[in-house]
C-alpha cells in the first residue's frame, strides 16, 4: 500500500490527534475561537487567514503535534471543498446568468405588474425567495436594491415597508435552505440528508419570513422612517438588453433544482428500497450536483439564448461568476478544516459530553453556538462551520428529521443579530442611506426575528417529528 493510500485511509478513520482533558480542550477551542474573532474584528484579517490561524492555535492549546493539527486542518479542508465548492461554484454560475440574462429582472417585473398596494410588501417577499434560491445573500442585495427603491419612490411606499420584506426573504433563504453555502456546509459536517433538510427548510422559511418581513415591516416603517435615497438608485443589468427571458422559462430554471431534490426525497420515503430501479435513478438526477449542473445547462438555453447571448459569451460569463466565489470557498474550506481539527482534537465528543451532564436540548445547543459566534465574527457563514464541527457528533443517534433539523437550528443560530462586524450590515446601511441605529432598529432585529422564530419552529418540529 503506497503512503497516500494510507494518509487516505488515516483520514478516514482519525484517531485522536491529543490526550488533553475536558477543562484544556475547552480552554482551546476557547482561545482558538477568541483569536479567529481578534484577528477578524480588530486585525481586520480575512477570515480565510483569520480560520486558518486560529485552528493552528487550538491545536497546540490542546496540546496535539503541530504536523498532526496541520494534517487534521489541511483533510477537513480538502473534504469540505470537495464537498461543496463544485456546488457553489454552479450556484454562482446560475445566478450570473439570471442577473446577466435579465432573466432576475423578469421576475422582478412580472410580480410587481400584478402587485400594489398592501399586497406590495408580500410580493417584496415572494420575489426576494424565488430570487434568493440560488444567490449569494449580497449577489440578491445589488440585485433587488434597484427594485427596493424604485418601488419605494415610485409607489410612494414607506421604503422600510418594501426593503425590509426584501431582505428578510434573502436571509432567510441564505441561512435556511440548501444550496446556499452556510446550509451546504452542515449537511456535509453532520451528514444530513439534503432533500429532507430542504423540504424541512422550506417548511420553516415560509412562517419565518412571513413574521420578519411584511409584519415586522410595519414596525420598522414607524421606527425608521426614511425615503429612498436618488442617489443609490442604479442601472438595472437588463436596461442595456433588448430582450430578456421570458417569466415562465425563468423561473423554471430557478426551481429546477429544488424539484429535483425535493423529488429524491420523496422518492426516497415512498420507496426506501436502494436497490430499486426508480430510487437509484432519483438518487442522481436529485444529487445536488447533478440538479445544479441542469440548472445551469438548461439556462443556456432558457435564459442566455432568449437575451441574445452567443456561444462567444458563455465562456467570460461563466469566469466573471466564478471570481467573486474566491474567497467564500476559502472560507468554506478552511471552516471545515476548522471543524476536523475540533473533531481529531476530542473537542466533539467533549461537547457530547457536556450536552449529557447539563441535559441540554441537542437543538437548543446548536443554535446558542452559533449565535455566539456570529456575535463575535459578525459572518454567519464562519458561524455554521465552526458550530456544525463542533455538534457534529451529536448528530450520530439522530433520526434522518432530527439530523436534517440540527443543520436549521444552526442556520437560525447563524443569522442572529447582525452588527456593526457584518459585511451585510454596512451594505445594507450604504444602500438605505441609514445611520448606525436606523439600520440596528431594522436590519438587525430583522436578522433577530428570523433567528429566534426559525429557532423556536425548528424546536417546535423536533417535537413532532
């Protein structure tokens, strides 16, 4: 057997990386979560190299070899990636093509002819979910911005009671329902079942965003009132194009690989046989990669053939979709070597154990993780990560239903109060032309809502299911 394969197998199957007891590991991954949080917040270091430190530190706190710690650090890594980066880097894909197309401006425009009034705020909602299915929480902010606004100015409409419906079925989605990357990234740590844990995110999402959008909006309005600011008011992708997609084809292609998932699961249920012939055909045309690959393969034909585009086009639309993902995969990455290195560490089983002494809810658990970290970091993205290593061992005597609701109730801890050391705080800050504590009034106890009503639902299931 050649030494790779035994890596490959040591990789499998880790042993221990350190002998450190309960009161040093805990004082590691305190130490190692608390130079993660300096090196973001006050070094102002990108949470790439911020991850990638702070692993370092845990491991010499807990007192493991520095080539054991590297090892853990570089296979949790390598894992994730190979986990999650082709499925991000389709979902980036896809929603580059639906902004470049127009295909977003469609739906957009589509909605809102058959909208006003106090039906407004929930097709706010409605076009905010169906467009936050496959983008990045801040890709759908620029792209509905433009809408936000001109609505807002247009319709005479309070711009708290259109943006912040807006915004709640973008986060929502972001932290909720798979493929985003926060969502992703749990499955795989804790070795959920991507299709049950869709069907169930959706099923929380849509009271979720009810609550934090149109009715928290009212609220909102009568605490900050402000009119949409002319000057954040840009160019739509779709005003150069002569043609776009049209609605039906369009949203189509977005749900696409929401059918097919959401198929698998159910297929799944009503068959449970692995060996039979539909199962095992379900089994990969609803594997995420092959739901997201015909996504994006029929979208050339739906969504940048109908816009005019060329075969000339497809290859720089694809790169310029690609390069903003950079980063968001290095910090995917070096969060899941964060995670294995917890796990080699003990630190899981430790978690495991204090769960059983003090008696607290595996669910309940998860969540306070997360929205400790998020607290600290200020991203959810490294707060799902970092929570989902450390719970991942409590997911082993979980059913299928509780596994899927341990990944929500880290996604709900995820979104908790976003501050002044979130990118999305500011973003939405800039783009409202709010101060400080407007945006806290609103943006952030809108963050709040979401965490605690999808926190409390996921609870309220695991009670059912």
């Amino acid at each position: 057997m050649t030494r790779l394969s035994v890596e490959m197998l040591a990789a499998d199957a880790p042993e221990p990386i350190t002998s450190a007891g309960h009161a040093q590991l805990g004082i590691a991954v305190l130490v190692g979560i608390a130079v993660i949080v300096l090196l973001i917040t006050k070094f102002k270091l990108h949470a790439f190299l911020s991850l990638t430190l702070g692993t370092l530190v845990l491991g010499a706190v807990a007192g493991a070899p520095l080539d054991k710690a590297i090892l853990s650090f570089t296979t949790g890594l390598g894992t994730t990636v190979a986990g999650v980066g082709v499925l991000i880097a389709l979902g980036a894909i896809l929603g580059k093509m639906l902004a470049d197309s127009g295909g977003a401006d469609q739906i957009v425009d589509t909605i809102l002819a058959k909208a006003g009034g106090r039906s407004m705020p929930w097709a706010m909602v409605l076009i905010a979910s169906v467009i936050g299915l496959p983008l990045f929480f801040e890709v759908g902010v620029v792209l509905l911005i433009p809408v936000v606004l001109m609505v807002a100015k247009r319709g005479n409409y309070s711009l708290m009671r259109i943006g912040i419906p807006a915004l709640a079925g973008l986060s929502v989605m972001h932290g909720l329902v798979p493929p985003h990357p926060g969502p992703l990234v749990a499955i795989d740590a804790v070795q959920a079942n991507l299709g049950v844990t869709l069907a169930l995110g959706v099923l929380v999402a849509i009271p979720t965003v009810i609550v934090a959008g149109p009715l928290f909006s009212k609220v909102a309005a009568r605490w900050v009132d402000v009119p949409a600011p002319d000057r954040m008011i840009p160019e739509r992708a779709s005003e150069e194009l002569e043609k776009r997609p049209a609605f039906g084809p369009t949203l189509a292609t977005i749900l696409l690989p929401v059918v097919l998932m959401l198929s698998k699961a159910l297929v799944d249920i009503v068959i449970d046989d692995p060996d039979h012939t539909v199962q095992r055909v379900f089994d990969v045309v609803g594997s995420p990669l092959i739901a997201l690959l015909a996504s994006v393969l029929v979208g050339i034909f739906t969504l940048l053939r109908p816009a005019g585009f060329g075969k000339d086009r497809l290859t720089p639309l694809v790169e310029k979709g690609l390069a903003p993902i950079a980063g968001i995969l290095l910090i995917v990455g070096a969060g899941g070597g964060f995670k294995q290195t917890l796990i080699d560490s003990g630190v899981g089983q430790m978690v495991l154990d204090i769960s059983e002494d003090w008696s607290i809810p595996a669910l309940l658990l998860a969540w306070l993780i997360a929205v400790a970290i998020r607290l600290a970091t200020g991203s959810a993205t490294v707060a799902t990560v970092s929570a989902a290593g450390l719970v991942a061992p409590l997911a082993a005597d979980m059913s299928t239903a509780h596994t899927a609701l341990l990944v929500l109730a880290i996604g709900a801890g995820s979104l908790f109060f976003s501050h002044v050391n979130d990118a999305g705080f500011w973003l939405v800050k800039e783009y409202f032309g709010l101060d400080v504590g407007q945006t806290i009034k609103t943006w952030s106890i809108m963050e709040t809502i979401i965490s605690v009503v999808a926190g409390g639902l996921v609870l309220l299931l695991s009670l059912v299911l």
